[in-house]
C-alpha cells in the first residue's frame, strides 16, 4: 500500500488538499466526471499550473455560476471575492472564501443571487443519493459531520439543523467530496501527517472578531485530539474544511519516517505569506524498513487493544467477533487466563490499524461486558506477500506465498479454492492442500 505523507508547514485547505493530490497525477479529468455524480449544479472547476515562492504546482478552483471567470495569476487575492452578512472570514487566500459559511437564521439575499441554504441533512441525502462509490460517500460524509459537529456545539444546535450557506455549500460540497475521491484515484493510500502549523491574528466570521484558530478549526481538531502549534505568519493557515481533512484521514502526526518518495506534488494557495510559501507539499511513497539483518521483510504498526473478562457469554463472544471482523478488525482472538481471586477469565484481543484504534475500543466497551480497554502500538514483521495460481493434478488452487530474502518460505492455500477443487475432483481437501504446498514451493 502507498504512503501519502502531507506536509502542512503552511497549513491547509480543501483546495490545496486537490491541488497537491493532482500535483501527484490525479487525472483531473476523472475527477470532473465523479463529481459530475452529485448532480450538483451551480460551478465549474479551473485547474492550472502556477508557482508561489518559485515553488511550482498546481492551482485549483471551483468557480460559482454566478461568478464570471477571471485569469489565475499570483495576484488572485484582489480578484472577486463575494463577502455575506454571516461571511465566516477563512479568506486563507481563496477567491470564493472557500471555507464554509454558517448561519443559525436564514440571511439576507445577496444582491447577485437568491442565498438558498441546505443543513447537513440534505448534504446528507445529496450524497448518499449519488452514484459514487461507497468508499467516497462515507468519507465524505464523515467529513462533513466533523465539521456540522463543531459548528453545532459552538452555535449549541443539533448537527443536523447547522445550516450552510448556498455560496458555501457548492464550493465547499466540491472540495470535500472531491477530496474523497482523488484519494480514492490515487489508490486510497495511508494518509500521514507533519504536526499542524496555525497562523496568528484575527478573523471577522459570524461569531464576530476571533483570533487564529478559527472556532470550528479549532473544535474540528480537538474533538480527535489532534495538537495545534501557532507561528509568526500574520494569517489563518488552517480552514475548517482543512481541518476536517485532516482529522478523518490522517493516521497521526509527526515527522516523516523511512519515506520513499516516489512523487511529489505542490497545491498552491493564493494568498503572498510572509514567513513562508503558501503551498501544501504531498509526498507519495512506499515506508522503507531498514533490517539491521539485512532481511527484506515489511513491516508496519498496528494497534493491538485487550480486555480482561470474567461475566461474558459465549454468545456475545461470539458475535462481537463477527461485528469486528465484518467492520475490518485485522484479527480477534481470545486466550484463557486466570483472574484476582482465582478466576478463570479471557484475554479478549483485537488487532487493528492504528487509525481504528478508538473505533474498536469503542466496539469492544459497547458490545462486550469490559469496563476498559488497553491499546498498544506493535511493529509487525511480515513476509512479502503475493497470490498464485499453481496446477496441482486436480486443477488449479489459488495459493498466498510468503517471500523472504527472495525466496519462498511460506505457501498457504486459500481454502475457498482449495474446497471447490477438492468437491470437483471428489478427493479430500488435504490431499489438495497438500499437492498444492508441492506445487508452490
């Protein structure tokens, strides 16, 4: 699996989150027709290549219906922008105020357009209604509540009645979903992330004069915990949609480490900064374990998350191990122990990735009887790995084998093959299994 490491030294948003993606080969072309799926009207999209700071990249936009085209150039910050009476002010250096706008009340019209509203329930429905695929409605959704989820604890509303401005909307409806699916393009990699870097200053929004972070940033990134540090630069960096990106794919945040990098790409901002470029630098590549052995083995992290048990069924056992293997868990497993006062108990363990660490603490404190969960982050050694399709005198079994040093050390069968050639040919699945292992080694 491909890494995606985002180096947001200059902070970022929704925007220069597409940009670096397609700086790394996302074909804009596929990106237009998936987000053509939402049915949703009112914009065109402009994509260019650009520098800012002599650091070349690619610009993109989405342009309003009601908005005339204008001409990409590093002086963008003085073309059209559209201010509203309930403006959340994240300019970040974008055109439209691509951040999203908020209101608790209909507005007043803008004098250019009738300023229609639609909740998160509606963005919902928009979504879900679509033909995109189901990887992109999901995210995009989970996007879209982090953000509803800030704004309704700061406006004291329910998520679903945060209202978002038709002017926000469609813009902000295009960034996050075209987010979703540009990874989707780029394979879906594991997403990781240098600490976040916030500007200073004030902002004008609908809660009044705020300082940097912005209120919903700032909610965005505590509620999953994420650290914020402020710099010099006089300016917001980070937009709630910005935010929010980061909070539901980012895996954690840090320096880079053994980072291949294969391809790199640049998504430009607008705005001339101070201190630094106005641009998110993206790095796709492969992580590189260095083996002091000299073994080429792979190896990544994974959260390892137990529980001790005394007072659970067999029955809830057992479908909690469905619910965590149907829901992704890597594996899930129980061990006998004994217990304070000589009870005989179960070490419950599940094995999952370390972005789904809470999800399955979660799982585990809902559906069994624990009362805590312990997590721990593992290195794995793993072999590499690779399918087959090797001729036994039965017919052909497709077989996973395990490489090390570039030689075959494991070879397993997969049973579902290895069962439908042995009812076929009337002969006992280990005998297949068995002609199999010959045939791969």
């Amino acid at each position: 699996m491909k890494t995606l490491y985002l180096d947001i030294f200059s902070g970022i948003a929704g925007d220069m989150f597409i940009a670096a993606l397609l700086d790394l080969g996302v074909d804009a072309t596929k990106l237009e027709h998936e987000l053509k799926k939402l049915k949703l009207d009112g914009y065109h999209l402009h994509t260019s290549r650009g520098q800012k700071s002599a650091i070349a990249g690619v610009k993109f936009d989405v342009h309003l219906a009601h908005e005339p085209d204008h001409p990409h150039q590093e002086t963008a910050c003085v073309l059209h922008i559209h201010e509203h009476p309930h403006d959340s002010g994240h300019h970040h250096g974008h055109t439209h105020l691509r951040s999203l706008q908020f209101s608790t009340t209909p507005s007043a019209p803008h004098e250019h357009h009738h300023e229609e509203q639609r909740n998160f329930s509606e963005i919902k429905k928009l979504i879900t209604d679509s033909k995109l695929s189901a990887w992109v409605k999901q995210k995009s959704i989970a996007v879209f509540a982090r953000i509803a989820e800030a704004e309704g604890k700061i406006h004291g509303l329910p998520p679903n009645e945060v209202h978002f401005h038709e002017v926000g909307a469609v813009d902000s409806i295009v960034d996050i979903v075209g987010a979703a699916i540009a990874l989707e393009l780029l394979g879906k990699p594991r997403v990781f992330a240098s600490p976040v870097v916030e500007g200073t200053g004030w902002i004008q929004c609908a809660h009044g004069r705020f300082p940097v972070p912005a209120p919903a940033t700032l909610a965005i990134l505590g509620a999953r915990k994420i650290p914020v540090s402020q710099c010099e630069e006089p300016h917001e960096l980070v937009t709630p949609t910005g935010a929010a990106l980061l909070a539901e794919f980012v895996e954690s945040f840090g320096a880079m480490e053994n980072l291949v990098a294969e391809k790199i790409g640049f998504g430009l901002g607008t705005r001339e900064n101070q201190t630094r470029p106005n641009v998110l630098r993206a790095v796709l590549g492969t992580e590189s374990k260095v083996s002091t052995s000299g073994l080429d083995w792979k190896s990544d992290k994974v959260a390892v998350l137990e529980t001790n048990l005394d007072d659970c069924t067999g029955e809830i056992l057992g479908a909690f191990f469905e619910t965590a293997l149907a829901a992704g868990a890597l594996d899930v497993f129980h061990t006998p122990i004994q217990m304070k006062k000589n009870r005989p108990g179960i070490l419950l363990t599940v094995l999952c990735a370390e972005n789904e660490a809470d999800k399955f603490s979660e799982m585990i404190l809902r559906e069994t009887t624990a009362f805590g969960v312990r997590k721990t982050i593992a290195e794995r050694r793993k072999l590499r790995r690779e399918f087959a399709e090797v001729k036994t005198a039965f017919g052909k079994v497709t077989v996973k084998i395990g490489r090390l040093g570039g030689k075959v050390v494991q070879a397993a069968p997969e049973f579902e093959s290895a069962k439908k050639v042995a009812a076929k040919a009337g002969v006992p699945v280990k005998r297949v299994f068995e002609a199999a292992i010959k045939s791969a080694k």
